[in-house]
C-alpha cells in the first residue's frame, strides 16, 4: 500500500518548500491522501528550510513526521545530519552531492548523490536544482507521476512563468536520468 | 468545484468570508499569521475591513463593536492571544453579540510555545472569562471539516447571538490539504438582527447594547434567558463522529488532528486482533454526551487521547457516569501522540500484546 513519508529540506530559497507541495499537488491530482506541512517558527529564521509531505492510500493521520520518513531528499549539509536520522530503517535519501562533500552515515540507507546544482548550471539556470532532485525522487519512487507534477507545476506557476515550465521539465529528466545513470 | 490544495489558516480566511464575513480585526501571533495576512489581501476584495489592532485585547473589543453595529466579524489568535481577549469575550456573550473566535492553538501554560498542542480544553470549554457564559465551540479534525463548519460558525452565531469559537491547533493552521469549497445552503432561519445600534433617524427606540445589569433581580434574569439559550446549544448543536464502536473492547475519545492519528492506530490494532472504538467530539462545547450511550457491552473502559496533560478526563468521566473506568493517554508541549503510543497504551489496557 502507498505510504510515502517525505521530507524536503535545505536552505531558504533553493526551493525545497515548493518541492513539497509539488508532490502534494499531484498526489492530489492522482486522487490521493495527501498533506503538506512546513516547519515554522524560529527554526526557520536560521536559514534552513523543510517540510514533510504524505501520500497515502488511506486517510493521513498526523501530518508531522517524527522518525519514520521513508525518504529525505536533502539539498544542502545541515539537513543531511539533522535528517538523516529521521528515516527507516532502509529507507532512502536523495543527496545533493554539488553542496554536500559528505556521504550519509547510515549504511543501511538507500542512498543517490545527485549533482543537481551542477545540472542545473548546465540547464542554464541554478534555481531548478529542486527539480533536478524532484526528477530524481519521482524515478526512484514513482510517488506520483511527471505527467501530474507538471499539471501542478502548471497551477502554481500561472501564466506569468508558463515560459519556465520547459527548463523545469528538462530538468526533472535530467534528474531521472542521474539516478540511473 | 474542483479541489484545492491550500494552507488551513488561509483557507479559514477564505471559507470565512464566503460565509460572508466582512470585518476582520486581529493582532499577530504564530502559528496563526496567515490568516490575518490572507484577510488583509482578501478583505479589500469583497469590500470588507482588515484592520491590525494594537493588542489582542483592542481586537476583541473591535469585533464587539462591529458586531453591535450587526456586522458578521471575526478574530482569531493563539492561546495566549485568547487568553488576552477573554475580558472581550465574556462581555459579547453577556451583551449577547454574535461573533466568530479563531483559536489555533499551541502549547501553554504561559507564552509556552509555538507548536501544535489541545492545551485550551479548559480555556475554550469553560471560558477564561467571568459569569455565567458559555462558547459554541467546533474543533474539526481536518481542512474540509474546518471549511464546511465556518458558514454553520456563523449562522449559530447569529441564530444565538452569542460569541462562537473554531478550534483547531498549529497542524490545522500550518498544513496544507485539498479542500473543496462546496455551496452550503444554511440550516437557521436567521432573524432580524433588530438589536443592532446603527442609528434610530428618529423612527425607532433607541437600542442598548450593555452587560451591566445593577439590579439583581434583572441579572439573574438575564442569566436564566442566557441558560435557557445554552440549554438549546445543548440540545440542537451537538456534533460528534463514531467510529468502530460495535464490538470494541476499550473506545478512544479524541478531538481535532488528535483523532486522526487515533484512527490510524485504530486500524493497525484492528488488524492485531484488538478492536477499538473512537467517540470524535466535532463540538467541545456542548460536549457529546450522548454518543456514550452508543457504547457497546463490549467495552471495557474509556481512553481519551490529548495533546494536553487530561483536560478532557472531566467530561468524559461525566459523560460516563461510573459506567466505564477512564484512562489518558497524551502528549504535551508541541510533542504530537504517535500512532505507536496510542497502540502502547490500548495494549497495556487490555493486559499485553495478543
């Protein structure tokens, strides 16, 4: 049964919060049980940024994750050590290897280092490194499909960014790609 | 309508002011914000007033006076924040206006903290204020419910003119869930707000709005025509879900975000050969007394489940009469229940694992 705990971090403004709602969105969109929560509150004056997201096939009970991420897509070093702790016992994490030097220190983790800012520099603009890993995540779990995410893309962005929905869907390929890459 | 996925303080905002709410007077307070943020971008849409009031006390003390001019008017805060506006509350409902109070809850005593906690049972069920009053109070457990309550939120409180609170906690407020603003058609006859001081232009009466009564005999009066009110709260606006009752051995009372974690442990103990209920009051107050009398021979006792240190235990232990023993379990603080300590201590009632 389809029980996906995710959480999203990184810095503020590399984009992980729109991550998160992202697959929301298309779980959504799917028919899905879904539910997005940010972190707030000092925690996020410091710089850092996340959020759990659920997509089930049952009712979602506690929108906060404690313990039990099945994945972390993290994007920047402190959410690899504040995070990487929270996940299953053979879960897996999505690294950010353009940012983090550091392997996961879990062995029994599932682990992909995806260089998603250099990707992202070769799409020609280093904001949709988030999708990069989105790309990824979407490959390895199959969480929800690219067909829905790019119709919640769709809505989020409006008509005034209709322009950058090309790159972003370039990269969440080029994103799928690294992890079988 | 098709669904959308939006954050619940802001969707509190929308579903208010399509139940027509024009003004809305607040003071900020984590983890509430967006809700006035929204309404101060919202408000000037419908030609209603966002105003951000100086303190929380200023707020509550605008709403009276909004709601004595007839207005539909809201605020909204955060524990503390309510705490401040309690002198407020108790002079609209002892001057009988009709208002609705968002409370989205964190954790006390005190500033306490900013993280999602049911520690307001008490404030919200028995009133921080003096006298004889009593709150409407609502305490969906999800997005939807919170939306589809908002517009009965205001009718009840035009229908009793009395002052009612929507309860929700920081989850409710922060998450983000797909919401369907369905049309709703409402299931008051509303009267004639005929009491509203808007001017008499010398064709009426004056009307006087006031809850000060110096002659005793007057006060207790108005007491007794103010109980008689609480008395049809009591009767038609009870809300509360059952869940799973037939056959359960021990039956959960959870309120809120709480339930919904107790329904997930519900179904994993159900799979392990336990059965267990759930009573889900949707009104904290009037408190569903009678879904107790939906229990089954089966039960042997009663959990209430909180994210609170037990502040339910003296309703249900009313509600049950001596029937069944009453037992907690809860979280506290911001900490929120988890499936597995819910599951821990149905286990420990019914004597170990099966």
């Amino acid at each position: 049964m389809l029980n996906e705990r995710v959480i999203c971090a990184g810095f503020g403004g590399q984009g992980v919060m729109l991550m998160g709602q992202l697959i929301s969105y298309a779980g959504m969109i799917e028919g899905k049980e879904v539910s997005w929560l940010p972190s707030y509150g000092p925690e996020m004056r410091g710089g850092t940024a996340n959020c759990s997201v659920m997509v089930s096939e049952r009712p979602i009970g506690s929108p906060v994750i404690t313990d039990d991420a099945t994945v972390a897509i993290v994007m920047n070093l402190p959410s690899l050590d504040k995070f990487e702790q929270d996940i299953i016992n053979e879960g897996k994490i999505i690294i950010n290897s353009s940012l983090i030097e550091k392997k996961t220190s879990r062995a029994d983790l599932k682990a992909y280092y995806v260089p998603a800012n250099e990707i992202a520099v070769e799409l020609g603009n280093p904001r949709v490194a988030n999708m990069v890993m989105l790309g990824a995540f979407l490959e390895l779990t199959k969480t929800v499909g690219t067909d829905s995410v790019m119709m919640a893309l769709k809505k989020i962005f409006g008509e005034s960014k209709a322009h950058l929905m090309a790159i972003n869907e370039e990269a969440m390929k080029r994103g799928a790609a690294s992890i079988n890459g | 309508m098709a669904k959308v996925l939006m954050k619940g303080n802001e969707a509190i905002g929308a579903a208010a002011i399509k139940a027509g709410c024009k003004y809305f007077f607040g003071y900020p307070i984590t983890p509430q914000n967006e809700l006035p943020e929204y309404m101060s971008r919202e408000m000037p849409k419908v030609g209603g007033v966002f105003l951000q009031a100086e303190s929380e006390v200023s707020a509550i003390n605008m709403v009276y006076g909004a709601s004595g001019a007839g207005a539909r008017v809201m605020t909204s805060s955060s524990s503390p924040g309510i705490a401040l506006k309690q002198e407020g509350i108790t002079y609209i409902a002892g001057a009988e206006l009709p208002c609705v109070i968002v409370n989205i809850v964190r954790g006390g005593p005190g500033l306490g903290g900013i993280q999602p906690a049911q520690s307001d049972y008490n404030q919200v069920t028995r009133g921080g204020g003096n006298g004889d009053y009593k709150l409407l109070v609502y305490a969906p457990a999800n997005l939807q419910e919170m939306v589809d309550l908002m517009q009965e939120a205001f009718d009840a409180a035009d229908y009793y003119r009395n002052p009612v609170m929507m309860v929700g906690d920081g989850m409710i407020g922060q998450m983000m869930e797909p919401i369907e603003f369905k049309e709703s058609k409402s299931r008051f006859e509303l009267p004639l707000k005929d009491w509203v001081t808007t001017g008499t232009k010398e064709a009426r009466k004056p009307n006087i709005i006031n809850s000060l009564f110096l002659d005793p005999a007057e006060l207790e009066n108005h007491n007794i025509r103010l109980q008689a009110k609480y008395d049809a709260m009591k009767e038609n606006e009870v809300k509360y879900e059952a869940y799973n009752l037939e056959n359960a051995e021990i039956v959960i009372v959870a309120y809120g975000t709480t339930s919904r974690i107790v329904r997930n442990a519900i179904i994993d103990l159900k799979e392990q050969g336990i059965n267990v209920g759930l009573i889900r009051p949707i009104t904290l107050w009037p408190f569903p007394e009678k879904a107790f009398d939906l229990i089954p021979d089966s039960c042997k006792s009663v959990l209430s489940v909180e994210m609170s240190m037990g502040q339910m235990i003296d309703d249900i232990k009313i509600a049950s009469n001596g029937r069944w023993p009453v037992h907690f379990y809860g979280r506290s603080g911001g900490m929120i229940p988890t499936p597995e300590g819910i599951i821990g201590k149905v286990k420990e009632l019914v004597g170990g694992a099966k």
